[in-house]
C-alpha cells in the first residue's frame, strides 16, 4: 500500500456526478492499494499518517501531527501510484489490487484513520474520474510505503 501525502492548507475533489468534497488545512492522501496488500498494510498506514509530524509548532518546526493541529484529511483512491514503468512507454498497472479487494481495503483505512485521529475524513469515489484540487503548503510531500517502512 503507498500512500503519497500532501500537507495542504485547502484540497478539493469534485467528479461530474457528485457534491464536491473540500477539507481546509490538513493532508491529502493519494491511496494506490496493491495486489499484496491486507489489513496489517491498513493498520500501519493509516498509523504512521496519523502520527506523521509534517506541521509547524511554535518554533516553527515541523513537529505536530494533524491531530494536533485538529487539521482534516482526504483520502483519494489512485490505483496509478502502483505503476510500473520498467519497460516501454506506457505503464503497467499489474500490480494495483482488482475493485473486489481494494474497496474493501480503501474503506478500512477510511475508517481505521477516522478512528486513530477523530478527524473529518473526506474522500473522494472509487474507479471515478475525479478532479483533485488542491493548495500545498510549504510544500511539503511524503510517500509511504508500507512494503517499504522507509
């Protein structure tokens, strides 16, 4: 499971069928789920976001989480942060999780980072064709990966 994770100071995501989603100051989380990838992937991800210290304190250090800043987060399924580029042009997707399994999964973290934080969790629609808008702050960008634990 990789998730690459934006601290914002607004994001968005909007699709031609649904409400628009808006959060303010938080993170967005780009969520690619591959076919290895179970509960404990969940678990330890949605823990290290959760604790993950990406925000100003008082000193102006990057030392609060988004709890601590009672930030928000949104959650957007992007298969494509599993996309092999090793031959050719066009890249591979073989090793993004089928909708059976990674809707499943996509909903756990949702719920596992809701639990772990108490925060609004916005997210976006899986398999949709989405628009993310999104403001960066700093910037500041991390990829996650739990195969990784880098």
């Amino acid at each position: 499971m990789r998730a690459l994770i934006q601290r914002v100071s607004a994001a968005s995501v909007s699709n031609e069928n649904e409400e628009q989603q808006s959060i303010g100051r938080g993170l967005l989380v780009l969520l690619g789920i591959e076919i290895r990838d179970e509960m404990q992937d969940v678990e330890y991800l949605a823990g290290k976001i959760a604790r993950l210290r990406v925000f100003d304190d008082t000193e102006g250090v990057m030392n609060l989480s988004v709890e601590d800043v009672k930030g928000e987060i949104m959650v957007i399924s992007q298969f494509t942060l599993h996309a092999s580029t090793r031959k050719g042009n066009r890249p591979s997707y073989i090793k993004a999780a089928r909708p059976e399994q990674a809707i499943p999964l996509y909903e756990s973290f949702v719920e596992t980072i809701h639990k772990m934080t108490g925060l609004k969790i916005a997210t976006g629609w899986f398999g949709a064709h989405m628009q993310v808008e999104l403001v960066n702050d700093g910037p500041v960008t991390i990829l996650i990966d739990s195969k990784d634990k880098e």
